[in-house]
C-alpha cells in the first residue's frame, strides 16, 4: 500500500502544504512574527499539550511578567507556578523555569541554537527543538508533535500506535524526508496547522485538505485506523476452584465476608489451590466478569467420602450450611453460583 505514496515527492508534499499555509495558515499568533527563542521557546512548551486558543492569554500574561528568559529564570517559583494555574501540566512549568535558569547559567543567556543543546533544556524534547530551531534560528528541522504523527500517520497508512518505538521511527523517517530545506518554518507551522485544523482527530476535512489526493488513510478509507491507539492492557484474571459437596440432596454453601467480592452471599467453599484433583470431578470451567479483571472458576464436585473431605479441609462452621438442592432456601447467590446449583440440581 505505502508503494502508491512513491509517485509523490517529498518536495511536492512539502510545497502543497507550503501553499496551505499561504492560503490558510496562522501567521498572528502572538509567538509569530518574532525570531526571538526564548518567546518561541515559551510557546512551544505551552502548546505542548494545550491547545491555542487557551495558551494565548497565558502566554501574553507570561511575556508581561517575563519579557526575557532573565527575567523568567531570577522569578519566584511561587510566582512563576501562581500564573501558570489553569494551564494544566504543572510538570511544564517546573521545567521551564528550571530550563530558564539553565540558560542563564550554562549558556551565559543565550538561548541555544543546535537541536542538541535544546535538547539539554529540561521539557524540550526532540520534535520542540526542531520547532524552536526552525522558527527561531530557521534551521531545517523536522517536528512530529501529535498534530504532525496525525497527519503523516494518516498519508502513509501507518497504523501502529506512536507510542510503539517502531512505529515512531517510521514516523520521524517520514517526517524527516518530507521537511524541505527552505521554508522549513512555514512548512512546520502549516503541518500543525493542517493537524489542528483538518486533520482532525475525529471527522477530518479531507474535502479541503491539500493532501488528500495521495493520502493512503483517505484513499483506502481507513482514517480512524491511523494512527493506532494504544493497545489496551490485559485484563488481570484470577483464577479458583469452587468445591462442590453434595450430601443426602444437600449442598454445602459458605457465607463470604460482607466485604470484597459478593460480599454476604453465599456461595461455595472456595480454594485457590488443590493438590489433589483424584477427590473430585472437574465440571465445565467458568469465566465470570467484573468490571476490573476476569474470574476464572473451576467448579469441583467433591467425593462425598467424610476422610476425603476432611482431606480438603472444609471445617463445617457458623459461615457454611448444608441446603436442600431441590429446594432452595431463599438465600443470596451470585449469578455464577445461583446457575450453577440449578444445573446440578436438574441432573
Ligand atoms: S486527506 Fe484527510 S485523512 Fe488524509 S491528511 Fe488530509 S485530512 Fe487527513
């Protein structure tokens, strides 16, 4: 499938989105129309899980109270975490205060340039690097925020999580061939743009979108497949055996505790070990589940021999009580344990 994109160049890629961003882009944003790193920076790291309408009130508050990374890096912590309320992510703003320090002490104040040195900055990971290097310094860097994996998931067919490391390398391959050497800035800014604004997460407007005459996803109508979500972990499943002891048409039931799992019913003795299986006769396993993890229960009928029962350790107390099989008592049963005695007691 990904042999159809072939006859499509990067460079055509590149300027089909250039020329979106010329017809259609974002070019007031208060960041924009600076080449300053440090207010680039400051966006950058707002919109790093936040969306732009919300970072602008912030980031103009921060830019008033902040105007320079000196500025930033001398404020009270107190302060810089007092305006950064509401913005979620807390983690960021730690990080860009830190950050801002690191620059006035490691860099004499000024901004680093390279991708690598950015990287150093604590909250700047590889794709906001690329970002502050291609808007701020115009270096041809590549960026892949969750906008732009989206976007190039979606024209190549990738359909694996971002998450995997795979999937990801293929992801940054991609995003490295089709980033162009000039413009790099705009074709940056456009491909968040056409990330946030086209293609969207949900019903994305490929009828207006510049790629969509050789994005894969479109073509072969599996947009909602990339990229592909996180798989799901296991559920956890535990596992038991029920001991079923049937005595002169009576059946032995146990009280559980009034906590935990059907707590106060009754149901039957429980083991989550048995050594010796020659006692009993294995019926059909069941599979019961909560909401949380699955119940895996082996049911056992027991040999009603005394000697093989006392070898089960089953003591009869205040929470077990033998009833009637045909007849029974108008007790509480889980569902699992209230189908299971209405089948033995149909045989
Ligand atoms: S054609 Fe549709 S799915 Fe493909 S990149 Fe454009 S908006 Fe996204």
């Amino acid at each position: 499938m990904k042999n159809s994109m072939k006859g499509w160049q990067a460079s055509t890629f590149a300027q089909k989105v250039i020329d979106y961003y010329e017809q259609h882009g974002r070019k007031h944003l208060p960041w924009q129309g600076t080449r300053d790193a440090y207010k680039i920076w400051l966006s950058e790291i707002m919109l790093q899980q936040t969306q732009v309408a919300t970072v602008i009130p912030y980031f103009e508050k921060f830019i008033q109270y902040f105007p320079t990374v000196e500025a930033l890096a001398e404020a009270d912590n107190e302060l810089v975490m007092h305006l950064w309320s509401g913005l979620g992510y807390y983690s960021r703003a730690r990080n860009l205060h830190k950050a801002a320090k690191m620059v006035i002490q490691q860099f004499d104040g000024q901004f680093p340039q390279t991708t690598q040195q950015l990287e150093q900055l604590p909250g700047v990971g590889r794709s906001t690097a690329g970002a502050i290097a291609a808007f701020a310094y115009q270096q041809p860097t590549a960026i892949l925020d969750g906008n732009v994996k989206r976007v190039l998931a979606r024209c190549y067919a990738i359909q694996g999580w971002p998450g995997n490391g795979q999937v990801l390398k293929e992801l940054w391959s991609r995003a490295e061939q089709n980033t162009p050497s000039k413009s790099t800035d705009k074709y940056n800014q456009a491909m968040m743009d056409l990330g946030a604004m086209v293609c969207t997460r949900t019903k994305p407007k490929c009828d207006i979108c510049p790629l969509a005459t050789k994005c894969l996803a479109h073509q072969h109508n599996i947009i909602d497949q990339c990229p592909g979500k996180k798989p799901k972990k296991a559920r956890p499943s535990q596992s038991t055996y029920w001991l079923i002891y049937i005595r002169d048409g009576k059946v032995l039931l146990e009280k559980r505790p009034p906590s935990g799992i059907w707590g106060g019913l009754w149901s039957f003795p429980e083991k989550e070990q048995i050594t010796d299986l020659e006692v009993s006769h294995e019926l059909e396993p069941i599979l019961h589940k909560f909401s949380h993890y699955d119940l895996h229960i082996q049911p056992l009928l027991v040999d009603n021999s005394p000697h093989i029962n006392n070898s089960l350790q089953i003591n009869e107390s205040n929470n077990n009580d033998w009833f009637e099989l045909q007849r029974l008592a108008d007790i509480g049963l889980p569902a699992p344990v209230s189908k299971l005695l209405q089948q033995l007691a149909s045989q």
